[in-house]
C-alpha cells in the first residue's frame, strides 16, 4: 500500500540557531531515508494551516500572537527551548498543514495512509502556551479538522519518548478525542502520569529510563492498545516521536529501528478492525539523525503493509 508522504522544503527555514538540537537537518535526514528506501513515490506539497483550522484548538489571540512573533532578522526566544527564526511561523504552520492535508485526503478515499514529514513537531504546544520547540499543536488540530469531516472519535497514539502534554490539553475534556501515550519518566516536561485520565479519554503508560525494549513493548501492547481498541475510533493520528531510540541525545531509552516497525504494526492491526485502515501519522521528535532517519524509513515502510 502506498503511504502519501505531505512535507514542503520551507520548513527548512526554521532554523533556531548553531547547537539546537530541533535543526534543519533533521528533515533533511528523514528525506533522505524516505528516498533510499523508495517511500516517498506518493510525494505531496503541504499548504498553511488555515488559521480557522489553528482557532479549533488555540484561542484566537494566542494564534495571533504566534503569528506574528518570528523576528525580521536574527533569532526570537519564546522561552528556554522554543527559539523563532524568520522562517519559523510559515514552517509551524505548514507544519500543521501538512497533517490536515493527510487527514482530508484520507477523509475522501484518496489515501489510507499518510505520513507527515514536518518540523517543527507539535505534540507540546498546549492551547495557549508554546513549548518544547513547538508553537502549534498539528495534530491535534488535525483531529479536529478530521471531526469536522464526519470523523467524529478520533485518536492519537503518541510514542514520542517526551509526553505529549499539548495534545493531552487539548483531549481532555472531550470524550469524542483519545489520547494514548508511552513516553520516558522522569523527563520533559513532566506530565503524563498514569492517573491524568481526563473524562477517561486519555490514557498514559510511562516508562522507566533504560528500560529494556521488551518491556516497552510490553507496556505499549499491554498498557495501550488495548484502551485505543476498545475506543472504536473512526481515524487513529500518530504522533510519531523517534527520540526513544537508543542512539538519541536527549532521552534514555533502547528501542531500534524496529521497534518503532513493531509498534506502528500494532497499530495498524487495530485502524484495520475499528477504522477501514486508516492512519495518518506525524513527526514529532528524535534528534539523532542516523537513528531518525533508519526509525523514520522503518516506521513507514511498516505503516504501508497491508
């Protein structure tokens, strides 16, 4: 099955400055995979986000101040993390186009699968604050898109080794939304206990550092998959983090290529039961290119099996 691959080259012109692991090369090395491997035949050009679309999650000042914060010249700090170049607005807003452009493609039969090779990820930035390098929430404003499509229950399963405390945000007061995540704990940016349950919606599965990579998917098969079943989603979104794997600098976990392959599998076993198959998944972290690239291309090419 072909996987339609949504990125766009501007994205590149976020550029948060010389040692920010959140760089330009990081596309670059998922781009890169993608092509080795000969995923990326159904290639398609991501447009903006409307700003109607961001206004389904972020109230409308806090979009509009984003808006209008990348500098002219130079670099612009929003805090410790999230630093704005010129290109960074029309980066994060193609960024969460590209995730609503799966998602009305798959709405309409054009695809079943998609991935979206974006940066800067989303999965942090919470309706009014942003954070974590991310200034709008993509995917979960795609889930909100995707409702406003005649996909009323939508989920998101996050397997970004950080929390995805935005998405969670933005889930928990709507039973119609789930949200699935297994991440490392302690760590960035220290939500995602196992008791933060929203309206019984969200369901949280952290895992120790340097846990070995059977126990993650243990964790991931037992703690998760089993609750996304049972939701009946019509759509399942994946925040797709590949900063859990062992070579990256910012977390302490073990997992390969592969299993990023295994869990994406898991996945799909359930989109083909309870949603026709279909699975819109996103990038989100890792920032060790060779081990973001392999992880990316792996998860992919496992995402267009049958």
């Amino acid at each position: 099955m072909s996987v339609a691959l949504f990125t766009h080259p501007d994205m590149a012109e976020h550029a948060p400055g010389v040692g920010h692991p959140e760089r330009p090369e990081r596309l670059a090395a998922v781009l890169a995979a993608l092509d080795d491997a000969g995923l990326s035949r159904d290639r398609r050009a991501a447009t903006e986000a409307e700003v109607a679309d961001l206004e389904r999650v972020h109230p409308a000042d806090y979009v509009a101040r984003i808006l209008g914060a990348s500098p002219k010249t130079g670099l612009a700090q929003l805090d410790a993390d999230t630093i704005l170049s010129p290109g960074s607005v029309r980066a994060a807003r193609l960024a969460a186009g590209a995730v609503v452009d799966a998602v009305k493609a798959a709405s309409v039969g054009e695809t079943t699968r998609a991935f979206a090779a974006v940066r800067p990820p989303g999965h942090h930035a919470e309706p009014d604050r942003a954070m974590g390098f991310c200034l709008f929430s993509s995917v979960a404003v795609a889930a909100r898109v995707a409702q406003s499509l005649g996909m009323p229950k939508v989920a998101v399963v996050d397997f970004d080794v950080h929390h995805g405390n935005g998405t969670q945000a933005a889930f928990e007061a709507d039973a119609r939304l789930f949200f699935a995540s297994i991440h490392q704990m302690p760590l960035y940016p220290g939500t995602g206990a196992p008791h933060e349950t929203g309206v019984g919606n969200i369901v949280n599965a952290p895992v120790e550092p340097h846990a070995a990579r059977e126990s993650w998917r243990a964790t991931f098969a037992g703690g998760l998959m089993p609750a996304l079943d049972a939701f009946e989603p019509d759509l399942i979104l994946i925040s797709a983090g590949f900063d859990a794997h062992r070579r990256d600098p910012l977390a302490h976990q073990s997992l390969e290529a592969e299993d990023f392959a295994w869990a994406t599998r898991a996945v799909l076993e359930v989109a083909r039961r309870r949603c026709g198959g279909k699975v819109v998944s996103s990038l989100e972290g890792g920032y060790d290119l060779e081990g973001l690239g392999r992880s990316a291309a792996a998860h992919v090419r496992a995402l267009g099996e049958d």
